[in-house]
C-alpha cells in the first residue's frame, strides 16, 4: 500500500500585485483557485489537503472545500517561507508533502500524478519542470522537513533548500500549470 501524503495549499499571501489576495481570486467560470489546488492535489494522489491561509484568512476560508484542514499562518506577511513553515507542522502522518500554490489555477491532477507516480520515501524530492524552469508541485519527503525549516525565511520558501539539495525533476511541460498568476486576467 503507498504511503499517503499530505497536499499543502499556500495560500496566505496578500497579492499585492493582483490588487487583492488569491486566496480570494476564481476562474472565469466562478471556481476558486483554492477548490482547484485542492482537486489537483487530491486528484493527483494526495490523501488529504491541508490549506495555508493568511491575509482575508476569515473570508478566504469559506472558499475552502468542506473538510479541509485550515492553517492560518501567523507572521504570513513576512512571506512564503513563514506559510510553509506553518503548513509543515501537525501531527506525523504523511510520508512526504505535496506543496503547491493558489495562483496556479491552471495546474491539475495530471502534473502532480507525475510528481508522485514512482513510489515515495521519507528521503525523497521531486519538482515539476515546465520547459526546463522548475515549478510546482514540489514533493518533500519528511526526512527534509526539520531541516527545510533552517532555511525558510521570507519569500524564498524551499528554493533555497532544493538547490543544495538534489531534487528529481519530472517534466511536466506538456502539462497546464507552469504560470502563476500574478495580475487580474
């Protein structure tokens, strides 16, 4: 039986540049990038999805999908290392977290079924890849969440961390969901 895995949703930005935060946003079709996050990460093999949120948190959480786990990450303005510190503590469970972001409403269940079709460990990290720019989601594997810890400060999240430490890449280029979204479409 595959070990399970924790999807994690960082969504506790204030979207400066998008005039509001995208916790908040929806797709054209009313959809909110938060239930797409959600369905990408469950869909694509995840066993439960837990949501970071931040600014509008008490707004943003009627967006989320009804039995999701809620996070509201304290110090959120400091940026997204300070949400994925939040989002990486709980009880142990999940042999590795699934991690992506809420301005990637084009992302579905496909690119993160590749991230997570080989067998997962503890020790693992794997990133999509779109056109050779690494992207989400990003696999951590537990091992790596104590010392992942060491290296999120500000908006850098684990950037830093996968460069020192060697990652999978899975090409997912053919694959939606390589752009954020960072101004209103």
């Amino acid at each position: 039986m595959p070990e399970p895995l924790l999807g994690l949703v960082l969504a506790a930005g204030a979207g400066t540049r998008m005039g509001r935060p995208k916790a908040l946003c929806t797709t054209p079709d009313d959809v909110p990038w938060l239930r797409r996050a959600h369905d990408a990460l469950l869909g694509g093999g995840c066993a439960r999805v837990r949501v970071v949120l931040g600014a509008a948190a008490d707004e943003a959480r009627a967006l989320v999908p009804p039995g999701t786990e809620v996070v509201v990450a304290a110090g959120w303005e400091r940026g997204l290392g300070t949400s994925l510190a939040a989002g990486l503590t709980g009880p142990p469970g999940e042999v590795a977290v699934v991690v992506t972001l809420v301005d990637l409403p084009d992302l579905d269940a496909r690119a993160v079924s590749r991230v997570t079709a080989a067998p997962v460990g503890p020790h693992d990290l794997r990133r999509a890849v779109f056109g050779g720019v690494p992207g989400h989601p990003v696999l951590i594997g537990r091992d790596h969440w104590a010392s992942l810890g060491t290296h999120l400060h500000g908006d850098a999240g684990a950037r830093g961390y996968l460069l020192t430490h060697p990652s999978l890449e899975v090409d997912c280029t053919d694959l939606p969901g390589g752009h954020d979204h960072d101004t209103p479409v």
